[in-house]
C-alpha cells in the first residue's frame, strides 16, 4: 500500500467494508408498498481475474443486472474553491461491461449531511466522473453541476466529447485533473492523457450564457421575399418546343432477326406431363397441363410477336419552364432581432465547485464482478503520481502479464485444435489408399512428437513402433 496522503484515500486493506463504507437502504414506492430500490450486494475481496499482487482487496460490485449504492463521507467537508482538484481510482471489469456503470459521484455538502442510507439517485452531488457503457455507446462521463449565480438553479454540465473507456478485464486507473489558475481539466486514462480542454468552452448547456438572445416578440413582415431567385417574367417557350414528344420511340433502324419465329409462342403444354389421378374434372375442372419453354425457340433469336426495341428521343424536351433569374425585390434570410439577455450572466471561475462532503457509487450493471480500487481525492498532482506508481503501476504489469499468457495459451488451443480437425477431415481412407494413409500417420506422429514427444508415444504407441522398427532398417542398411 502507499503512504500517499490526501482528502480522502482508500484502498482497502482489510477484507472487509469496516464502519467508512455504508451501503445503501434508500426505497421506492410500488403497488406492494416501499421496496428497496438497491438491491446489489457489495463485498470487499481480491480479484478473481488477472490478480496482480496477493492480499490486494477492491470493493466488488457482486449482482448482475440490480442497482447498487454505497458511499463514505471525508473526514471534513472539502471545498474546492481555488484548489486543484485531483480525483483518480481504479475499475477492474473481471466480467468485462456489457451495459452499465463505473463512474464515481463527488458527494455536495447539503444541510442535512451525507445520510448514507439514503444515498440514491436523488443525492445531490458535486462531480460525476468515469467509464460508462451500454450497447455502442462508450464513455468516460465528466459532469458537474453548477449553481446559477442569478437563479440558484442547479444544472449539469456535460462534457461534450468524451474520450472512450478502457474496456479491459486488467485493472483501468482513470485519472480527472481540474486546474483552477485556468479553468481546464484533464483526463486521463492508465497515466495517459485521454482528453484535455477548458470547462467554459467543452461542456453543455455551456457554463455560460449568450449575452444576446432572440427577440421573441420580433415577426417577419409580410412582404418580405426570402426567395433569391424568380422565373423569367419576360421568358416565353419557343415555338418548336413540344411538350408532348415521348421520352423514347421505337428504333427506325431494327430489323427483325432472320431467325425470329413470329409464328411460334414462347411456350407450349408439356408434351410429357400426365393428369393426376386424383384430378376430378367434375371437381377441379378441366385439367391443363403445364407450360414449358418451346423447344422451337431454342439456338434462336426469339419467338412470338417481334417489337422493335425502343430509344431515346432525340426530339425530347419535356415540360418547359421560364429560366431563373435573381430576384429584384429579395431581402435575404430573415432573422428576429437581438435583444439582451436578460437571464445573462458571467461566472468565468466555474472550476469553483461546490463543496465535497462525501464518495459513492451508484450504479446499474447487467454484469457483475466490477472491482473498485486505490481511491485517491486530494489537490496535489505530484502526490496523485506518487500514489499510482505505488499502486497501479505495481499491479499493472502482472495483470498485463498474465492476460497475455492466458491469450497466448487460447490461441495455441484453437491453432492445436483447427490443425487436428484439418488433419481428420483430410486423413486418407486406408483400403483405396494404404500408401497415402501411412505417410499421413507418419507425418500427424511427427507433427505432435515433436511437440510432446512422450505423449506422442503413449497416445500413437503403434505408429511410433513402426517407425521405429523403420528407421533401424534404414540404419541396418548403411
């Protein structure tokens, strides 16, 4: 563990939740009555995917597909106002994130305290920050809320683009730097900056608003013309324009193929086809046997009535319209008149976030096993770098190391298991070719001696004895 001191630090040393983390009892009303509202279970345990170091515990999110809630207050309400602010933990998706979250909520000061108890989806809270993933939709959300200074309405403030997620069963620290001598933020993602700008110009509703609006009182007059262009008035069809001639006419040029028969139909009954037997003429009708191609009309151009093909009309002109020409009396787009806003105003410093009393999770998942770990709150960026290299950057490269043994074994699996399963489909029939099925045995000997030459021999006792009976032959001869 690292010594790394800050607002609020935590990376569960103990196997247990102990008296810091309380988990939510919050209700909902339905038809039966009051009803928890969350039902998922959380557990403090090691990891049971790509566990990094021994005796390191992480709080588990551990029911699938049920709304989870547990917080922790700080040991004093922290206020952010002209401090940096550094918030980073780790997210460890053992069971990867089919839809749901793993964002943490920056808990805000409220008169009545952190109730634990009640902690839902109601809390107020300060800052929203991590991954979240539902279907194809993937981000790292960063919201906060901001108080109207005019107002004292509360809004949220979206990040516009944010960077997508690390959707890894490895452990994921995810890094939100906000810096108040500038008003930008940071993220970052495994120590590597994912996305950076400035809260008044990346967030929607944007912190601030216009200073001029529409007048919503303005109209558009009646007279006036948006169009820019009109028909010609002066414009008058030509006299050998006509409207009427057809797109296309037969082709004054066809001749009828030599070998067209006119006098023979595509078609004729089918010479070979017989009534069924249980055809009732009285019934069903008079039975007609079926069409077939003509055998007459096969080797030549065609049978039946001869057409000729049709082409374009070189005297088509369509329908006639006057040619456009700018309008004399156009005004252009018409737009209301600004006016000033009157609910405007200017808060250029909104990295001044509302106080922090408290930390949760709240949370829906279809997929469980989500490990949370090394939870660092504080102000220093110096003392956040400490930390991770203490913890993250320790674990990292074993989790890392042993995804890529456990890819390296799957894919020897399925290359081992496609190359038995070519060999069987491809294996020689013995009888019509005995020649041909011995090299095959021969060479599937060699292929797996060579990879584990004792289970070779147990498995392929015979093949191996004749080959052996074989080469000793061949020495014999030398």
């Amino acid at each position: 563990p690292s010594a790394v001191e800050g607002i609020f630090v935590e990376q569960f040393i103990h196997p247990t939740l102990g008296d810091r983390w309380s988990a939510s009892r919050a209700t909902k009303e339905e038809k039966e009555g009051e009803v928890f509202s969350y039902v998922g279970k959380w557990a403090v345990e090691e990891p049971k995917v790509y566990p990094g170091l021994e005796n390191d515990y992480g709080l588990v999110l551990s029911t699938k597909a049920a709304h989870h809630a547990i917080s922790a207050p700080l040991d004093e309400v922290f206020d952010p106002k002209g401090k940096p602010l550094v918030l980073s933990y780790e997210v460890k998706l053992q069971n990867g994130l089919d839809c749901g979250g793993a964002y943490v909520k920056l808990l805000s000061e409220s008169e009545e305290g952190i109730h634990a108890e009640e902690f839902s989806d109601k809390t107020p809270y300060t800052i929203m920050f991590g991954p979240d993933r539902c279907g194809s939709t993937a981000k790292v959300h960063f919201i906060f809320r901001h108080k109207n200074p005019l107002t004292g309405e509360i809004e949220e403030k979206h990040l516009k683009a944010p960077p997508a997620p690390k959707i890894s069963k490895t452990t994921s620290v995810y890094t939100l730097i906000v810096r108040p001598e500038n008003q930008t933020y940071e993220i970052r993602i495994n120590n590597e900056k994912a996305k950076a700008g400035s809260l008044l110009e990346d967030f929607t509703p944007a912190v601030n608003p216009p200073k001029e609006i529409d007048d919503p009182e303005d109209v558009k007059p009646a007279d006036w013309v948006e169009s820019p262009k009109i028909a010609d008035p002066d414009a008058t069809k030509p006299a050998d324009w006509d409207e009427d001639a057809p797109v296309s006419i037969e082709d004054p040029d066809a001749e009828m193929p030599a070998d067209w028969l006119e006098h023979e139909p595509a078609t004729v009954p089918d010479p070979d086809a017989e009534k069924p037997e249980e055809w009732s003429d009285e019934d069903d009708g008079d039975w007609i046997a079926p069409q077939v191609p003509n055998p007459k009309c096969q080797g030549v151009s065609g049978c039946g009535p001869w057409k000729r093909p049709e082409i374009p009309n070189p005297e088509y002109k369509g329908k006639w319209f006057a040619p456009l020409i700018d309008n004399p009396d156009y005004k252009g787009p018409w737009a209301p008149r600004k006016i000033p806003n009157p609910s405007y105003y200017e808060d250029l410093t909104p990295a001044d976030f509302s106080p922090i009393a408290g930390l949760g999770f709240e949370l829906w998942s279809m997929t469980d096993g989500i490990l949370f770990d090394n939870i660092y709150l504080g102000t220093s960026e110096k003392d956040l770098e400490q930390f991770i290299a203490e913890t993250y950057a320790v674990k990292a490269p074993v989790e890392q190391a042993l995804e890529a043994a456990d890819k390296a074994k799957e894919e020897a699996e399925a290359a081992k298991g496609k190359k038995t399963s070519s060999s069987n489909a491809d294996e020689p029939d013995m009888k019509a070719d005995p020649v041909g099925w011995a090299k095959f045995k021969a060479q599937q000997f060699l292929d797996e001696a060579l990879a584990d030459p004792k289970k070779a021999l147990v498995e392929r006792p015979l093949t191996g004895g004749v080959l052996g009976v074989v080469f000793a032959t061949l020495i014999g001869m030398l």
